[in-house]
C-alpha cells in the first residue's frame, strides 16, 4: 500500500542516546540521528508517506533534575522542528515533555502545537524526578491541570513504553531477557494505562486521547478478562465505566513493532478498524518488516487505507498533497 502514515518513529541527539555499546546499539545511533538519508530511502521503498517522529526512550523521562528536562525538551522539539521544516511533506514531530514538572510539561506541550505545529506528544512511560529510584504516574492528582491542557489542545499523547526502575524489577532477576522490550517494556507500559484509566482521568476529561503502541500492549487480549472480574471481585477502581469502554473512546492503538496476524486480529476485535493505525518502530524495527506485513495481511482494502493512513489524518490533522 502507499501513501502510509507512520507514527512510532524515532529520532535522538547525543544527549537522550543509549550508552551501550556494540554494533546493534551503534547502528541504532546512526539511524536515530538520520532525517532524510536512509529514513526517508527506507519510507520511499516501503510506501510510507509520512512518519511523526518522537524522542526515543526513556529520554526526558529519564533525567532527574526538572530544570534541566525542561531545558532538554525544549532544545529537542526546537531541534525536531527544525529539522521538519526541511521535509515538512514528509516528517511530522510529537512534543517530547519534561513530565517532571506538570506545569512546565503543559506550557511545553502548547508551545510546540501552537508554535512549531507539532501533532501531539509523545511520553515514554513513568517519568523518574529528582532521584534516580523514582517512578512517578500520571494518574496522580498533580498532573490534573496537565491533563486538562492536553484536553484543551485537543491533541493525542503517544503513551510510549519505558524500562521498569531496577528497584522494581526483582521478579526478573536471572532472566536478563525479559527486562526488556521483549517483556517489560509491555507490561509496564499497560500498568501506566490502566492506572490512567481506573483513575478516573477520562471520566474528568472524556475527549482526552491517548495512543499506545504494540497493538495495545497486550491490553485488548486480557480486556473481556480484566471487565469480568472487575464486574466480580470486591476491588474496585475509582473510574465510572468498563475498561474496555475507556479503550474504545479514548485509546488508539498502532502497529509498532507487532507484525502479526494474531495479534492484529485481536487488537482489530477489541477496539475497532477506527482505532488502529499503522505504525513501524523505526529504527529498533525494519520498515521492510512491517510493510511487507501491513501491505499483503488478509484486509478489506477499506480498512488498510483506514488503518494504514486516513485513521492518521483525521486523528492528527495531518494535510497530504
Ligand atoms: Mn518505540
């Protein structure tokens, strides 16, 4: 298919890249500092239109002192639009936000839809403050008038997925492997998720919209699951509706990283063909891979151009020639 819109696609500087080393990581950093040599080859091969790109992870969300988030995410969203006014046909931008500080992270966020026309924000999971054995969510009550503005703007978050605190991660302990994004990375990913939602946060702010990647991070699997036994179990959250009914009027969810037809098909029962959209997890995933799979999987071609692009413009405005 062409003309596809991508929208978990990443970019870095110096300051927010990985420390690891080896091949694997130093190719990644080639690719993250790239705008228009292999990124733009790479969407001119495999039909992607357009890509809005986002910070990689954790990024802001992984410095301590407010001030100087503050000051990255504003040298950053500076940066990225710079570099989006170079191909604007081609690249769009998603704030990166100094959760840090709630205010600041609001008053960001307007800035760069109001200013640099950015499409929305993305945020990589909890944000640490202060001290690194730190996690904070933004369900807590501070991040209320954080919420209203995003509300107010009427733009989507991308809830992007982080590594959990190593404080934290105890049952992985012998099992190097699942912490990280083949496990954790999900798994906290929907924590943050669902505390949004049995908060309460979208009964105070229903228009709210909230983008996660991965088809969901496993949440449309365990849905008809988790409203069962919420409907059972003496536990209950502060939130008026069923989880399934805050992920069908306030969550969309996109293909990152997920190029399979099981999981699509379940994400595509759960939530609808308006609430999926396209998307690669370039560069930690190929373009190759995901179109290959988008393009050829089993699809009235209504909803591949719904799911591959029109879901994206209407979501976020975005205007195509
Ligand atoms: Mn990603």
């Amino acid at each position: 298919m062409d003309g596809k819109i991508a929208l978990e696609e990443h970019w870095a500087v110096d300051e927010t890249m990985h420390r690891a080393g080896g091949s694997f990581w130093d190719e990644m950093g080639k690719r993250l500092r790239d705008f228009r040599g292999k990124r733009l080859a790479e969407m001119d091969a495999h039909g992607i239109a357009f890509a809005i790109l986002g910070l990689n992870s954790p990024a802001l969300q992984g410095v301590l002192d407010p001030a100087k988030a503050v000051d990255l995410a504003r040298r950053t969203n500076d940066r990225l639009a710079e570099e989006i006014a170079r191909t604007p046909r081609r690249l769009g931008g998603f704030a990166g936000l100094p959760m840090q500080d709630p205010t600041a992270a609001a008053r960001e966020l307007a800035r760069c839809v109001r200013e640099l026309g950015f499409k929305g924000a993305m945020v990589n999971c909890f944000t640490q403050r202060h001290v690194a054995d730190s996690a904070i969510y933004y369900d807590l009550p501070e991040f209320q008038p954080f919420w209203a503005t995003v509300a107010e703007l009427g733009v989507p978050l991308y809830l992007h997925p982080r590594q959990t605190l190593p404080s934290r991660a105890l049952a992985y302990e012998g099992h190097r492997w699942l912490y990280s994004p083949a496990w954790d990375f999900g798994s906290e990913t929907a924590l943050q998720a669902l505390r949004l939602i049995g908060s309460g946060l979208f009964d105070s702010f229903p228009t709210l919209q909230i983008v996660l990647g991965h088809l969901g991070e496993r949440i449309p699997f365990d849905m008809w699951r988790i409203d069962n036994l919420m409907a059972k179990l003496p536990v209950k959250y502060p939130a008026k509706k069923r989880v399934s009914e805050y992920m069908r009027e306030n969550f969309h969810l996109t293909t990152s990283g997920q190029f399979h037809d099981t999981a699509f098909h379940c994400a595509l029962a759960a939530v609808g063909a308006s609430r999926i959209m396209f998307s690669v997890d370039y560069p930690y995933e190929e373009m190759s891979a995901a179109a290959a799979w988008f393009d050829h999987t089993p699809l009235p071609e209504a909803e591949r151009m719904r799911i591959g692009r029109t879901n994206a413009t209407a979501l976020f405005g975005i205007e195509l020639a």
